[in-house]
C-alpha cells in the first residue's frame, strides 16, 4: 500500500499531537489541565437545544438535505448579517453553509488553486489554511503578525508574486488574539481587488470580543463583495463546536465555486441542525453578553496571573485565547514543556501555528473557572 506524495507533506494536526501527549502524562497519572483546544465548557442554550429535538422528532428532517443548505437557514444568516453588520446578503447567491467553518476552510484552495498556485497565509494562524492550501496542491506564502507590525500585514507594501490566487485572514484571531478595524480590512480589500485576488476572511471568533471592541465584517468595506469571501461559525458564539455548522458569505463567484466543490464530496447539514442554527441566529442574544463577561473576566486571570511571575503582556480584545511571550532563556517548545512538566499545565507552542509564532504560547480561555484558577496557580508555584 502507497500513501499519496500530499499525505506525505501534511504535517500532524497540531491538536491531534497534543491529545496524544495529553493521554500520554494522565496514563502516568498526572492530573493535566488543558489550556490547549479552543473548545468552549459552557452548554449550548437550552432553546437551540429544544430546536434541535423537536428538528429530530420531524421525519421531513430524516432525508438527505438541501447540498446548498435550507433556504430558511440561509434567509436567517441574511437576517443575522443585516442586524449585526448591516450588511446586505442574498441568501440565493451569495450564502453557502458547511459542515463547520473548516470544512469550508479546507475545501476552499479545491476551488481556487491549481497545483503550484500560492496562497498567503497569516503566521502564526489557525493550521487549516495551510493544510486545505497543500491539499490542493498549491504553495503557502506566509505574511508575519509580530508586535513590531500590530500583528495586521502591510498591505501598502503588498507585492504578491505571481500565481498568487487566495490571501487569508482572521479576526479577532486565532492564535494572537488580536482584533482589526474595518479601516485595516479596508486596506487588505483594496489591495486583493486591485490585484484580482480572492481574499478569505475568517470572522469565527466576530463574537468574543472584550472591553466594548466590536469586530466588523470584512463584507462592510467597500468593494468586498467583489473579492471578499467570510467564513463564519456557530461554534463559538453559541457553544456549538460538536454540532459542525457554520458557512461562507459574500462574492457570489466565491460561493459558487465553493458550493460547486461542496456538492461533489458533501450532502449537507442534517437539517434539525440547521433548525437549531435557526434557532440560534433568530432567538434570545443576552447570553453572549454573558458568555463575554465571562472570557473576560478569565482572561483578566490570566493576565494579571502570568504579569505576576514576570511575563510582560497587554490584555488581548478578542478571540478566546491569551498570546503569550515566553520568558528569556526559553523557545515555544521549551517553555510548554516546562509548564506540562512542573505544572500538569497544556499550552500549544506557537512555533505549531507558523514560524513567527516562535517566542509565543497560547492559552484558551475555554477551560472551566476552577480548572483555570487551579492551573494558574500551579503555574504561579512553577515560576
Ligand atoms: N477558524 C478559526 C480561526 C478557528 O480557531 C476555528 C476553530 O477553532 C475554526 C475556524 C473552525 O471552527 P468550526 O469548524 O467549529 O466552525
């Protein structure tokens, strides 16, 4: 048996690697605390849940859904988009759900990149850009977010070489943490539109944003919808990670392309899901006032905790993580290791989400409040 030349390239998933060093140190009986997938403890909310049985119990949702998901699920992420973006969406043409945003994430270079094509890349960021870009067959140009440049590429020196089809972006992101400004998106669709470039924008974490920061949408700059793509998430603004619902908005080429590649390999989101997405899109918002109140109360922990033994940091605006510089004498991978070592502690390595995220560890804030407060103070005793 021969596995394919792209399998070869693939690199682990990175989380995949860590569950295995997790089960690795509980097998010695160390009690581990996971500060490492972005995974939220809280329920999802009982009315989404509600939907989800009543969606269950209807034989209508037994069959095969709709490959371009249900119209009624699309009519009400154009409802969602128009209260919180003002952004005007045609729910026939330019919305296209996934089996969660990585699906489409993954499956978007299919549509856009031939082999030897390039794709920029934030680094560090969420791995699926990469890996759905080396699926394809294409090459990966990565664009540095360091504190030296406010972790957001310049995009008035943007100077793609040829070949170049997709640039991906994400906000407040995974794993920095960092937000940006319609203004700053602004520039990143200049330079895609003017150069015939399709730019992808990952809004997953548009919710969980902290001390009154509001992310935009990429599709609210003018000329968007002429080169932009968003891919957004149930997961994390709902507490939906294991439902695997979420979609891709905006350009309709875009959106064709994508649903085109979607139809040949997916049949689709089981549509008592897709009634519970509705449930949650069209019902009661208050609980995300809460769920923020809550990431930022504990990233307040982890901040305040981490400047304690010394480690100078500025409290991040958004996404569900902390970016933490190392201390001297440390790399990414040394550092994680002492913390699982002397404080059953699980941080990711930076240097996991790209080469500028050497220097760094990431924390999630999706660890339950005793569970955090415990791992911060082992943390605390270990430095
Ligand atoms: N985008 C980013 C930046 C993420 O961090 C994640 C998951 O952690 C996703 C997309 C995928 O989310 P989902 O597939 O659950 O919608």
């Amino acid at each position: 048996m021969h596995t394919a030349q792209r399998i070869a390239s693939l690199p682990p998933y990175l989380f995949a690697e860590i569950d295995r060093r997790i089960s690795e140190k509980r097998a010695q009986g160390v009690d581990v605390i996971s500060f490492g997938v972005g995974d939220p403890d809280q329920p999802t909310p009982r009315h989404i849940i509600d939907a989800l049985h009543a969606g269950a119990d209807d034989p209508a949702t037994h069959r095969y859904p709709s490959y371009y998901g249900m119209p009624a699920f699309r009519v009400a992420i154009a409802g969602w988009y128009e209260r919180r973006f003002g952004v005007t969406l045609d729910p026939g043409s330019q919305i296209q759900p996934c089996i969660g945003s990585k699906e489409g994430i993954a499956h978007l270079p299919t549509a856009f990149v031939d082999p030897g094509d390039v794709v920029y890349v934030p680094d560090p960021a969420y791995p699926v850009y990469e890996i759905g870009t080396l699926l394809a067959g294409g090459r990966v140009e990565f664009m540095p977010l360091t504190p030296a440049n406010g972790f957001f590429p310049d995009f008035g020196r943007f100077d793609p070489v040829p070949g170049t089809k997709i640039v991906w972006l994400n906000y407040p992101t995974n794993p920095c943490a960092s937000v940006a400004t319609r203004e700053q998106l602004q520039t990143a669709v200049d330079a895609c539109r003017e150069r015939g470039l399709l730019l992808a924008y990952d809004n997953a974490y548009s919710e969980m944003t902290f001390d009154g920061f509001v992310a935009p949408s990429v599709l609210e700059c003018d000329g968007a919808f002429e080169c932009a793509i968003e891919f957004h998430s149930l997961s994390k603004t709902y507490n939906m990670t294991g439902w695997r619902i979420g979609w891709a908005c905006g350009a309709t080429q875009a959106i064709e392309a994508l649903g085109r590649v979607k139809t040949n390999i997916d049949s689709g989101i089981f549509d008592a899901v897709q009634r519970a997405g509705i449930a949650a899109l069209d019902g009661p918002q208050e609980g995300l006032v809460e769920l923020r109140a809550m990431y930022q109360r504990r990233r307040d922990l982890v901040v305040s905790t981490l400047r304690d033994v010394g480690i100078e940091l500025d409290a991040p605006r958004g996404s569900v993580f902390v970016w933490v510089p190392v201390p001297a004498g440390h790399d990414s991978a040394s550092f994680a290791t002492l913390l699982l070592e002397e404080a059953g502690v699980v941080v990711p390595p930076g240097r996991g989400y790209g080469p500028s995220g050497e220097g760094f560890v990431r924390f999630s804030l999706t660890v339950s409040d005793d569970r955090l407060e415990e791992g911060l103070a082992r943390i605390r005793k270990a430095l």
